[in-house]
C-alpha cells in the first residue's frame, strides 16, 4: 500500500536504517490523521486511500506570496517608508508567556508561564538573517518545514533524535548539542482539563533559540502549521454562500472565516480550493504534502555589478526541484564582502524580506470529479470583517454575530493584533493593545501547536 511521503519527498528516515521503516509508517500515519480530524465535507478526500477508480490529474499549485501580508497592512497606513518597516519588523522574534500557555513547576510547587518565542512570519516561509558584529547581513535562510514533521522525528526515540540533531547541525553549520534544542524541565499546558504534560525535561522544543532568534530550521509561527494547511484546504471545499464569477479569495474568508484575512495564504488557498470544489471536483492535498517555495528568480549582484549565481543555494527539495524546503542565500566564503554589499533588483540587499517579497510560496493538490460526490452547501456567512480604526486596509473578522464594526471591543482586536502590537510605540500604532493577549474564544483565526495538539480558536 503506498504511504504518505516526507515532505518534499526527502527520505531522512534512510539516515537510520534501523529505524527507517517505523519511522516512515509513524509520519503516514500522522499525515492521514490530520486529513481524517480535518474531513468534514464531502468534496475532501484522501488522495492514497481514494477508491473512486477515477484516475488522479496531474497536481495543481495553489500560490501566495511569502512575505507577511498582515505586516503590508498594518503599515500601510502609517507615516514612512511602509516596505522598510515591514521588513525591518519582520525580522523581530516575539516573545511571549501567555499565547502558548506552557508552565514549568517551581520549587514551591506552584506554576509559572513559560516564556516562548516565535518569529512573526506567518505566511509559511520563515526566515533568519545572519549577521557580523556589526549588523551587516552575511546569510539569509528561508524555510517552510513543517514543525510537526522535526517533532515526530524528534519521537522516535534515540535514532529519532540524533537524526535531528544531526540535521541541525548540517543546516546550522553548528556543533550543537541535544541540550541546545530540548527542553531543561518538564513542560506542562493549559487544557480543559487543567495543566497537563506537554513535554518531559530531554523532549526536543520546537521553538528553541536555535530554531527561532538564532537560526532557522523550521516553522515557529502559531499559525504556520502542516494540520492548518490540511484544515484550511478541507474547509475550502465546503459550498460556501458566493455571488456567481471569479471568486474574491478576501470576500470569501471574511464569509467562511477559516483563517487570517491579512494573510496572503489564508485567503488565496481557501480560495483556490473552492474553486474546484464550486465545479463539483473533489479535492486531495497532493503527495508529498506540504507547504513550498516555488524556484524563486533573483538577481543579486556583487559589489562590481556582476551577477552573483552562486548567492542563492537550494538546501532541500524535491528531486526534480519543484517543492522547496529550504534555501539560503549567501556570499561566496572568502569574498571579502557582504549581502549588504551585494544588490537584489538594484537595491541593496539588506533584508530577509527583500528576498520573501519575491518568493512563491504553493500547496499542491489533486482536483477530480468523483461520481457520488457532491458540494456541502453552507446556508449563510458565519463570520463578517471590519476594518480596523484608522488603517482600513487591515482587517479583523469576526462571528456574524449583529455587532456594528464600530462597537467591536479592545478584547477583540487585541487578539487579532497579536503579531503588530508592540509596534505601537515606533510606528505609530495602537499602543493601547496588549501585544500578548491570553486566548478569548475565536475571535483570532488560524491553527496553533499546543504540545502535540492543535488547537483552533
């Protein structure tokens, strides 16, 4: 029977042969649970257990931009140079004690909020800027791995681990330690049910200082998730309330609400699979499934105006190029300058976001008409949007629940302001707003990990 791929088709299991084969059963497994927990319309299905007989066409990318959106908006209305803010805070971590909701027992016994920082870059492309002393840019990583994906290798006992470790090690240029990216203690979540354990003190941590403010090796975002792109690609298939035409990918998730309306992602991958499912053509997310950087076209130059090929490096990809993980781009060792010295487009290059701005970022999926399978008709818009005071470009949505866009309160916006916060006392913004709001309901969309959960709200 044929099993779910890692991503990109990359076979890391071969590096432990002795663990190979449980390790690739283990993350077909994985993968098939997240589109049975996200299968919920009957247009969605699961491309290696379709029995239809209708033969699968060739798979169709569903694009977006890599850069975050939601920085565009908030800075669209503000004083300055809104490209050079968006970049500038782009590459700003966030830490945070509350959005996560993880604790570690203290010595008294009580518990105490576990600081935890991820960058806020919520397209599925992430980066990290290496730099001199001096803050000159000398290598810039961009990655779109899907976090779930380390944390399953990470599970799979000893051959799990060092197979982690030793792949950070490859990609960081770095003679790191299990140390460096597990946690010190035993970490524990807020659930219904109250604080449970999340992770034991040796458990690999996603978001360690090695995968967030100083390196890059897979996604951190709350939002960027494998499961999120799983949900946001089944919910597209409902039939959802549109006027006749092309679909507004904007108007569209403001009406269905299933995920972030300042995305570039969020809108144009529910858009793209509704599409085919407004056609009446059931929808599979493509083996392997992921989320990819398109081949990205750069010209970047040295410091003489001689183009300089050898500056973008494809680090893990697919075989035939197509699905890309990972790229770095860099100066030749030795060269005695920097990518600051260096020009992108003219422009010197001195921004991670430079190069996201003209990245693709795709999914992949499989559309088909199956006999017997039809559209799932959704009565009525259940959530709306509004812009937000001052700034119309950026949006919040919000349940469709009679509120005037004028009376929504502080608690709501805060949630939805989560990432721009505490840009307020540089740029302009809202000041007001707590940058670290705790969870209230679902105003905020999109997926985030909570320990091995992933939690909607």
């Amino acid at each position: 029977m044929a099993i779910y791929s890692a991503p990109a088709g990359i076979d890391d299991a071969a590096r432990r042969p002795e663990a190979a084969e449980a390790i690739r059963a283990g993350w077909d497994a994985k993968v098939r649970a997240f589109i049975a927990e996200a299968r919920k319309s009957d247009l969605f299905f699961d491309q290696l257990a379709d029995l239809s007989g209708v033969a699968d066409p060739p798979a169709v990318g569903v694009p977006w931009n890599g850069f975050p959106q939601l920085l565009m908006n908030w800075f669209a209305a503000q004083p300055g140079d809104a490209e050079l803010s968006a970049n500038k805070w782009a590459e700003r971590t966030i830490t945070t004690s509350r959005l996560f909701e993880y604790y570690r027992k203290a010595a008294d016994g009580s518990f105490e909020p576990i600081p935890v920082t991820y960058r806020r870059q919520d397209e599925y492309c992430e980066w990290h800027v290496d730099r001199t002393p001096q803050g000159k840019a000398v290598r810039m990583c961009f990655t779109c791995e899907p976090p779930e994906y380390w944390e399953f290798l990470a599970s799979n006992g000893e051959a799990g681990r060092g197979l982690v470790l030793e792949l950070y090690q490859e990609l960081l240029k770095r003679p790191l330690q299990w140390e460096d990216i597990s946690w010190p203690h035993d970490v524990y979540e807020n659930s219904e049910a109250g604080l449970v354990l999340a992770y034991r003190k040796g458990d690999y941590n996603p978001r360690n200082e090695w995968n967030t403010s100083k390196g890059a090796v897979h996604l951190t975002h709350w939002a960027n998730s494998l499961a999120a792109e799983v949900q946001l690609a089944a919910d597209g298939t409902f039939y959802w309330p549109q006027p006749p035409g092309s679909v507004d990918p904007q108007r569209l998730i403001c009406c269905a609400g299933y995920g972030g309306v300042n995305r570039s992602s969020d809108p144009k991958i529910g858009a793209g699979v509704y599409g085919f499912a407004r056609q009446g053509l059931s929808v599979a997310l493509a083996d392997p499934i992921g989320l990819y950087m398109s081949p990205p076209n750069l010209d970047v130059r040295n410091p003489h105006g001689e183009p300089l090929a050898e500056a973008l490096n494809v680090v893990r990809a697919s075989a035939d190029g197509t699905r890309i993980l990972r790229i770095e781009v860099s100066v030749p060792d030795g060269a005695g300058f920097t990518l600051e010295d260096c020009t992108l487009n003219g422009e010197s290059l001195r921004y991670g976001g430079q190069i996201a701005r003209r990245v693709t970022m795709k999914l992949f999926a499989v559309a088909k008409k199956i006999p017997g399978k039809n559209p799932t008709p959704i009565d009525r818009c259940r959530y709306t949007c509004c812009p937000f005071p001052g700034n119309p470009q950026f949006t919040g949505i919000f349940r469709s629940d009679g509120m005037a866009c004028a009376d929504r309160p502080d608690a709501q916006w805060a949630n939805i302001l989560r990432d721009v916060g505490d840009i307020g006392a540089d740029a302009g913004g809202p000041g007001a707003f707590d940058a670290d709001p705790a969870p209230t309901g679902r105003a905020a969309r999109g997926k985030r990990i909570a320990g091995r959960s992933i939690v909607d709200w």
